[in-house]
C-alpha cells in the first residue's frame, strides 16, 4: 500500500446549524471522490481493477453527476431532463465508460451538474417539498434528499476507495 498526499477537502463545521451542516457533508464527500481521481492517468480512471466487477473511478463519476441531476434537477426542482449517461435500454450505463472518456471532459460535467444542484437547492428550504416526484409517486423534502446523496456519496466513496487501492495501491482520504 502505497500512502498518498491527497488533495484537501473542506472539513465540515462541528457548530453549524441544520442546513450549512447538510452541505458541508455532501461538499465533503464530493469532494472526497474527486481526490480518490487525484493523480491518475485517464487509463487508470478507466481501468476496472476490482474483478468481476466492471466498476471504474470514471464511472462513479459519471454516476454521480447523473445521481445530481437527478435529485436536485428532476426531483426537487421538477425540470424534465434527458439522462446524461443512462438510457431507457440500459438503466446502469452511466457506470459504462468509453475508450475516449477523460477526467477533464467528466469532471466537466459533473462539476457542472453539482453547480446546478446547488442552484436548485437554493430555491428551497429543508421542509420544502419537490416539485418532482420518484417512481414511488411521492415528493421529497430537500432534507431527506441532501441526507439521501450524503449516503450516495460515502457509498460510492467506499467502492472508489478499494477500486483506488487496485489501480495504483494509493490509499487515504
């Protein structure tokens, strides 16, 4: 195992009120994937490293911009959006990762994607409800959605963790 210098993280604040604790955690663990995609050659962001799974640092990526858009665009702000990755045919395609896929061209986007989450969070307060609806048919506070991409993002982070360890013996963070 191989200690790495990873990038720094905004430390969440241990005296804030309910919001600015909410966003701090997931700035924190947005943050914590990219560093994981710290150092590492596009090959090696490609590469799935933890058989049989196909699982890539670049496809979690790609995941998680589509999980922002998903939550913060299409659910609680209710803007009807095309898939970023997925389609109907193959739901987990955003996990898929081409040959010509780049770290700048998909942390571009996903970059972008949680730069508009945090535009339609903006809009609404932790009791408010999306305007948007899930397959179960009921609305979201924007509460449960911060807590539920809190427990996105260290879910993955866990996958990105091992798959990293794989790709190059880096550990930390």
């Amino acid at each position: 195992m191989t200690p790495m210098t990873f990038p720094e993280r905004p430390e969440p604040a241990i005296d804030s009120a309910e919001r600015p604790m909410l966003e701090g955690w997931l700035d924190y663990h947005r943050e914590t994937l990219v560093a994981k995609c710290a150092g590492l050659t596009d090959a090696q962001l490609r590469e799935a490293s933890v058989p049989p799974s196909a699982l890539t640092l670049l496809g979690l990526v790609q995941h998680l911009a589509e999980v922002e858009r998903y939550w913060f665009r299409e659910i609680l702000a209710g803007e009807e959006l095309p898939d970023l990755y997925s389609t109907e045919e193959d739901p987990d395609a955003d996990f898929t990762v081409s040959e010509t896929a780049t770290w700048a061209g998909t942390e571009a986007v996903w970059r972008a994607e949680t730069a508009a989450a945090r535009e339609s969070a903006a809009a609404f307060g932790l009791d408010d409800f999306s305007k948007g609806v899930s397959s179960s048919g009921k609305p979201f506070n924007l509460r449960w959605i911060y807590t539920h991409m809190i427990e996105e993002y260290a879910r993955h982070n866990g996958h990105a963790d091992l798959v990293r360890e794989r790709v190059d013996g880096a550990t930390g963070v």
